[in-house]
C-alpha cells in the first residue's frame, strides 16, 4: 500500500503522448506545439449496458477516422462501457484502432458456445480460491454480449491509458464520500479521492497491515466486465408444474423471490443455458437472465443436465445460495475488514469523473460520452456535487441546462474559467440532432441487440462525433492555452 500522485508508467505515457497528440493535430490544425504544452484530454463513457458498449465503439472508431484517437490521454468507463473497454485492451497484438474493427465484427457473430465458457470458469476456479459469481457473470458478459471470452493481460496496451472504476458498496464499514470511488489501471489500483493505490498485479492478493501477506493472480479482463455489473444481479429458475406440462418462470434476488405470470409451454426446457431476455416486473426490471434450471415441483430434484451444465450446478448454484459476490482484499492500514466489497461505480455516478478530477492528472479536457437512460445531464451534476464536496477543480454548469433534458443538443461545453479548472464537452448519445425519440428501441436491460440495431446504434454513435469534430477541434486548441496559462501559474 502506498501513497502516489500516479505510477510511473503514466507519467512516462504523458511524455509519449506528445508525439501522439503532435500527430494527430499537424495535419488537421497546421498548429505547432511544444511539448510542455501539450494537452492531457480524457474521454469518458457512461454506463448504460449494450447500448453503452456499443456506442463507445462507435465513437472510438470515428475518432479514429477523424484522426484524434491519438490526442486522447486517458479513457475512462463505467458499467456497460468497461464491457467494451475491456475487450479492447484485451489482445496486446492489435492497435487499438485494429482491435476497434475487430470488435465490431465479432459483436455481429454468434455468443460464445456455453463449453467453451465452462472450459473457462473450470480453469478460472483452479486458479482462483476466492472463486464467486463475479467470475461467472464476467463470463456471461463477455460471453452473451461482446461474444468472446478473453484473459490477457492489459498491461501492455496503454494508449490510450485506461482507466476502470467502482464503488465500495454498502456492506463494507463507510469511511467517507473521497474513500467510495475506487479505480483500477494497468500498473495501480485504488482510492481516487484518498490518494492510496497498490500495484494492479497485487490486487487479487491478500494484506495485513498494509503489506502483501499473500500473493495470488491478478484480475483478468472477464473479471473486470463482471465486477463492473453487479446491479444486473439475478439467477432466474424454471420450475415445472405438478404434471411436468408447463414451466413457471421465477427470478431470485437475493432473499427476494419474485413470481411471474408467465408460464412456458416448451416442455423440452430440461437443461440449464443462458437466456437472451429478462423479466420486467410493473415497469421495474428485476434483473437479466443468467440461466436456467427446471425442477420437479415434487421431490425438487434436478433433471436431464448435460455435463457442463451439472458443472454449473454443483460450483455456481451454491455460490447463488451463499450470494457470494467479487471481492478485493483490504489494502488500507488501520481500516477494519478483511475485505473490500466493490460494484458497479455507475450506481453513483453514472460517468467516471473522479479519476479524471484528481488534480494530480492535470486534465485539460474531457469529452464526456453520455449513453445512460433518462436525464442526460445527472452525470454532469453528480460530478459537480462529487467535486464541490471533495474541492475538486470543475467548470461552472448552469441548473437551466437540465430545461432541456427531454430534447438535449448534441453537444454542451462547460467551459473551465482558470487554468486548473478542466473545460467539458458533454455529448448525449440520443438528442436533436441525430434523433432523439431512441431510448424504447434500446434500453439498458433487454436481450443483446441484433445486426441491424447494431448497425445502426453504431452509426448514431459516429455521427455524434463527425458531426462535433470541428468543436473538438477548437476546444483542444483553447485546451493548448489553458495548458499554458497552467504552466505559468505553476512558475
């Protein structure tokens, strides 16, 4: 455990980052710039499940189309863009750019088959004797919505430098609003506002006092994606009638039971498999399928199960019955508990702010991508509440801007007013300009979208960006003086 203002391999990737940012403005800007004043610009993206992922896609491959995926220092997500994030990062071979087109293409094929994904939790338990229901919904994810199951290692792939994030959830011994908001990179992971990291590779690893008593395998990238969706939680069970005729769905939540009308006829549904929809309970959705068991109302006793789906039942269904959940050990000196329990960071802020806000980052912009349903501007007011308390640096944002939450622009700045202040460009995913009225058509909780939904949330994705290139261009510039008045201020 330790106290640092960033890892070293950040700070070298700020200087590498020069050349990136050179490259990537000559052409467009004609404009000349030294290293020392060079910007540090950090994309966020919101949570918001497949929609998420996908737009952030989109928008990631525009940005490479318009030449500025290289200006980007960091990129941050939350929820359903850590799904994407993640995904990205995950083949060290790939440019991140090659890998952009390759997830595209693999999101429009088939789900992973469930052996493969058995074969994967198999090894995944063999290595990992802190095993738990993160390591299968991570699966599930990877498997269901981005279509592959992947660990390699992230350390390598660092341009842009990605940043992941979650919140201590309520059963861990509060400490105070800068201890809640954890993030995790490539080299460290810790506490945003607290200033505490540990190395990445020793996050799985256990501690006391501070110090690694026990060092075990680090997280992996199926991992990341389970972690960062723990508020879909849910195992849903069929359980055949009396006569063995006809299904009832029912969904558990944690000690919760709740009993649906629906009742399915199929009476080939003897097996355990992944489901591509949810229950929605008086316009509430309770949770996103995971799997399916059928009992005999009788003698509840299991029948006909293939092989990996009896594994399902003997190692998942007790950690369902346990409702044992992804932890991290605690790394923090003379703070109680074994255990840090972390969820999805999107349950608090909708967006990854507090990373970026850290005054040691020295951010000069961020682009802020918002997929999240309902008001598209909670996430700009939630940091702003988030940096008031901790007196973080942040532009002013007007209250009247939240008038046009049901019919938003496709782009807002927040302008910072001095030189440590970050300006913010605010960019909806659904608004005036490439149509709004989308937000049935893709919910956050529904079954994973098809080729032609795919398609064509891409496409608004990107337009968002073509359509926004120049501001993006003029506010990098003004990002350049900032970064200069910033400079002077500190002589």
């Amino acid at each position: 455990f330790y106290l640092i203002s960033l890892s070293p391999p950040a700070l070298l990737l700020s200087l590498s980052v020069f050349r990136r940012l050179y490259i990537s403005l000559f052409p467009p800007l004609s404009l000349p710039i030294s290293q020392k004043h060079v910007p540090n610009i950090a994309l966020l993206g919101s949570g918001g499940g497949e929609r998420a992922a996908v737009g952030m896609l989109g928008s990631l491959h525009q940005l490479v189309q318009d030449n500025l995926l290289g200006s980007l220092l960091y990129m941050c997500g939350v929820s359903g863009t850590t799904w994407c994030m993640s995904t990205l990062y995950s083949d060290p071979s790939l440019s991140l750019s090659e890998r952009c087109d390759e997830v595209i293409k693999r999101l429009k094929g088939p789900t992973v088959g469930l052996s493969k994904v058995v074969a994967w939790l198999k090894l995944r338990k063999e290595q990992n004797q802190d095993f738990n229901l993160t390591d299968f919904w991570g699966a599930f994810i990877a498997s269901y919505f981005m279509k592959e199951v992947s660990i390699y290692a992230h350390r390598t792939i660092i341009k842009p430098y990605p940043i992941y994030s979650g919140v201590i959830s309520d059963n861990f011994p509060p400490l105070f609003s800068v201890g809640v908001w954890f993030e995790m990179t490539p080299h460290e992971s810790g506490f945003s506002g607290l200033g505490a990291f540990v190395p990445t590779s020793c996050l799985g690893s256990q501690f006391e006092g501070g110090i690694v008593r026990e060092k075990r395998k680090e997280m992996d990238m199926v991992l990341l994606q389970g972690g960062e969706c723990k508020h879909h939680e849910g195992i849903f069970l069929v359980l055949a009638s009396a006569d063995e005729s006809k299904y009832m769905v029912t969904t558990g939540m944690k000690d919760k039971v709740s009993i649906t009308n629906s009742w399915v006829p199929d009476g080939n549904v003897f097996f355990i498999t992944f489901l591509s929809s949810m229950i929605t309970m008086e316009g509430v959705c309770v949770c996103v399928c995971v799997c399916v068991c059928v009992f005999n109302m009788n003698n509840l006793k299991l029948v006909c199960v293939s092989p990996p789906d009896w594994w399902i039942v003997q190692n998942i269904f007790p950690l369902v019955q346990k409702w044992e959940w992804g932890t991290v050990y605690n790394f923090l000196f003379k703070i109680h508990g074994t255990k840090i329990h972390l969820v999805d960071a999107g349950l608090k802020i909708n967006s990854p702010y507090p990373p970026v806000l850290r005054t040691s980052r020295e951010v000069d912009l961020i682009i802020s991508l918002d997929f999240s349903e309902g008001d598209p501007f909670e996430t700009v007011f939630s940091a702003k509440q988030y940096a008031d308390e901790l007196k973080l640096p942040f532009p002013p944002v007007k209250e009247s801007v939240r008038k046009e939450k049901e019919h938003p622009q496709d782009c807002y700045v927040f302008e910072g007013r001095r030189p440590e202040e970050p300006t913010i460009m605010h960019m909806p995913l659904f608004n005036l300009r490439n149509c709004q009225g989308l937000w049935e058509k893709y919910t956050t909780f529904q079954q994973h979208y098809d080729v032609s939904e795919i398609e064509h949330l891409l496409k608004k994705a990107k337009d968002n960006m073509r359509n926004n290139r120049d501001r993006i261009l003029g506010q990098i510039l003004l990002a350049v003086k900032r970064r200069k008045n910033r400079k002077s201020v500190a002589q």
